[in-house]
C-alpha cells in the first residue's frame, strides 16, 4: 500500500512538471535562404537613418543595406516593413541574465561564487538558455547579452551570449573576454554588510581595510603580469592564467567603481599594467572625464531611471548622465539592473532622450557602443554589409514603452521565436475573461 501511494505521488509529481514545465519555445534554426526586409526606416546604429530602406542578409550576414527599391534577389523572403522600423539587436553587457530564474531559490542562482579572487570563475558554463526570462527580454528587442559573475572583489570571467541557443556553446557570441573587479570603497559598510564588517571595523578604518584591499589586488596583478611574461610553466596556475588574457589584450577588466575617487584609482591602476579597462557604474563619472577621454577609457552606465546618489546632487542626474559623457566625447554604453529587468534597456535609453542625446545616440549606447566596448563591433552593433544578421523589425519606435512592437527578429540570420512566458499567459486569461459568465 504505501509503495503504491508513493507510485502514485511519483506520477502526480511527474505529470506536474510536464504539465508547467514543458519548453515550447524552441530555438531558431539555420538561416535556410536569403531574406529581404522593404519598405521600413532603418535606424543603422551608427546616427545614419535610412527611410524606405532595405536590408538583406544571407548566411546570417548582412549582403546589402540602402534606400528605395530593394534588389531582386533570387530564392528570397521578402518581408513587408512598409510603415514599420528597423534596428540594430539592443545588447545589454553586465547582467545576471542567465544566471539567475528566481532570486528566492537558491538553486537556480548561479551567479556568485565563493572566495574573494576568482578570476578563473567562467560564468560562460552557469548560462541557462533554458531559462524562462531570456524569452521576455529577447521580446523587446535584446539579442545578445554579458551574463557577468558577481561577489568578491575579483568575481570571475564573462562572455557575449547570444539569447538563442539549445545549450551554452550554441549561444556563445565572444567566450571569455573580460575580467570584472570591485573597486574597494573607503567609507563604512552598510546593510547587510555591516554585522559581517563589525569585528574588523573595530580594529581598523574603512580606509585601512580599502588600501588593504587594494593592496592584495596589487599583489594578484603583480604575480599574474609576471606569470604572463614568462614561458608557460609545467604545472598551471588557473587563475593566473586566466589573466593572461588581461597583459596581451585579449580581455579587458571591467572595474565597478561608482565614485570619482574611486574611478580615478582604477584608471591609473590600469595605467599602471598596461590594462584595458571599462568602468561600470560610474555615478560620478562625468567629474573625471577628462582622465577617462585621455586614456579611452569607456564607462558602461548602469541605467538612467534611478535616484542620483548623493542628496546634493541635480535630481535629474541620472537621466542626464548619458548626454554629459557624450558632451565630453568619452565612450559610453547602457545596462540595467539584475536580470529581468533587462527587458527595460530600450525604454531606459529613451529616457536619455528627454535629457539631451539625440534618439540615434540613444539608439547607438544600446547597440554600436555596447558593442565597441564588448569588442564586438566588428560583427555586430550596427546594420552595415559584411555584419551578422543581428536585427529587428518593429510596429513602432523601439525606444518607447507604448510603441515598441517587435514582430519580426534574426540572430545570425536565425528567425527568432518571439514567443514567451508572459505572452502565453496574456492569451490564457484572456480567453478566460472573454467566456461569457454563466448565471
């Protein structure tokens, strides 16, 4: 009897999770022949706008981009965007996307790890393209993406990730091309940091426990610019040797770092071992722009809808942070927060509008710019021949929350399945609420 019960409840169980949890979202298949898309604007990334354009892509690469009728290409698509816009796929660096399902379930967040220094830690092999989240953001306009490590001072190792793929290596765009650091901060921990920090506060100062922080990063490059000079040694150190890439250019070290002073220290830290470096957050960043244009240094904003940091600072800071970087020529991108929310970049960006950049540059810090500072820009960013196919085409204007419509988009030329969660669940109660009740 009780095996029987447990069989029982076993197949309840099971039934339960093929009922919720079967994926009918499948990912795109190979750009099987050319497509056509006439009649549209066509935002190109780049500031340039093409009215009654078209775009052509083949193999997943763009074949042709221009103004008026579109060329006969034979065995091709043809996708009527009369009246409709295209853009450059929004790409979002610097988020948990992937990383994270549900931020109460401990199981399904995989975006910190333990220990102080990781720079070994790949967040490349924690990304769920399973995940029901990813289709949501991919919805308004979002095609690729940095799933970023978090925790410690040294959090580990991101790669681009395109948000189509059965599998982590179906969706890698660029494995393993930044390093992220935290800047240590003089000034008392707070929150739930505060218990944690109390015995070792009593001790010392924040600024001692700051220059003790920052001397131990000192001391990791020191060895790893060491380890990367010499011959490959016959047993490997991983995490030195994950920062090899940091000294010979093949990655770059994205510093958060909110404060001018702080910014300032990461820059000549920088400087001092001959690092790329990218500032993320960068609050005050527009009081050291002068240090940050003087050594191409970019800053990666994270998003424009929030409070300004300090009580005596313009209200509309944040909104106007944007314009104020792109005023003093320095290189500037756009995320927004956590996961989920990442759905909110276009919108986020339209907000600078309102502030001083122009729609195209707002349109640019969400596609070319990301893609400059990922150092992708040479396949992706903006709509030009010989690129991939990283496109979409929508009903209205993509920067606003009340006319973005996205009803056609390619990854690599792939047809993307704009399908989701939530979409599923609008139809569901809908038709419930459209059933005429029975007295």
């Amino acid at each position: 009897m009780k095996k029987k019960i447990l069989f029982s409840f076993g197949g309840l169980l099971l039934s339960t999770v093929l009922a919720f949890g079967q994926a009918n979202i499948l990912p795109a298949k190979a750009q099987a022949g050319p497509v056509v898309i006439t009649g549209a604007t066509i935002h190109v990334g780049n500031g340039r706008v093409i009215n009654n354009g078209y775009i052509a892509f083949d193999k997943g690469k763009i074949t042709a981009v221009g103004e008026g009728a579109a060329p006969s290409v034979a065995g091709a698509t043809v996708v009527d965007a009369t009246g409709k816009q295209v853009y450059p796929g929004f790409i979002c660096p610097v988020t948990s996307l992937g990383l994270v399902e549900f931020e109460s379930v401990r199981a399904t967040d995989d975006e910190t790890e333990t220990g102080d220094l990781n720079p070994h830690i790949r967040s490349l092999i924690a990304f769920n393209t399973d995940s029901k989240v990813i289709p949501t953001v991919r919805s308004n306009g979002i095609v690729l993406a940095q799933p970023t490590p978090e925790g410690g001072t040294i959090s580990g190792q991101s790669s681009v990730m395109m948000l189509d793929g059965w599998n982590w290596e179906d969706a890698a765009y660029k494995k393993d091309m930044a390093i992220h650091l935290t800047w240590p901060v003089a000034r008392q921990a707070g929150g739930r940091r505060a218990f944690f920090a109390q015995a070792q506060a009593q001790q010392e100062s924040p600024a001692e426990r700051a220059q003790k922080a920052i001397d131990a990063i000192n001391d990791l490059f020191a060895q790893a610019q060491a380890y990367a000079a010499g011959a490959r040694p016959a047993v490997t150190n991983l995490r030195l040797e994950a920062m090899r890439g940091l000294f010979n250019g093949t990655k770059k070290l994205f510093v958060n770092a909110e404060g001018a002073k702080e910014i300032e220290q990461a820059v000549n830290f920088a400087k001092k071992y001959g690092i790329s470096a990218v500032i993320v957050g960068g609050n005050e960043s527009y009081l050291v722009a002068d240090l940050l244009k003087q050594n191409n240094v970019p800053v990666i904003i994270k998003e424009t809808q929030a409070l300004p940091a300090h009580d005596e600072d313009d209200v509309y800071l944040p909104y106007k942070l944007p314009h104020l970087l792109q005023d003093a020529g320095v290189l500037y991108g756009l995320t927004g927060v956590g996961f989920w929310r990442q759905r909110n970049l276009p919108f986020e960006a339209g907000q600078a509008v309102g502030y001083g950049l122009t729609k195209e540059q707002a349109i640019s810090m969400i596609t070319l710019n990301n893609a400059k500072i990922l150092g992708i820009d040479k396949t992706t960013g903006s709509l030009e021949v010989g690129k991939d196919a990283n496109l979409f085409v929508s009903a209205g204007d993509a920067l606003d929350m009340l006319t973005l419509d996205v009803t056609n988009e390619y990854i690599q030329g792939r047809n993307v399945n704009l399908d989701n969660l939530h979409k599923q669940l609008y139809k569901r109660y809908s038709e419930k609420y459209n059933t005429p009740v029975k007295l």
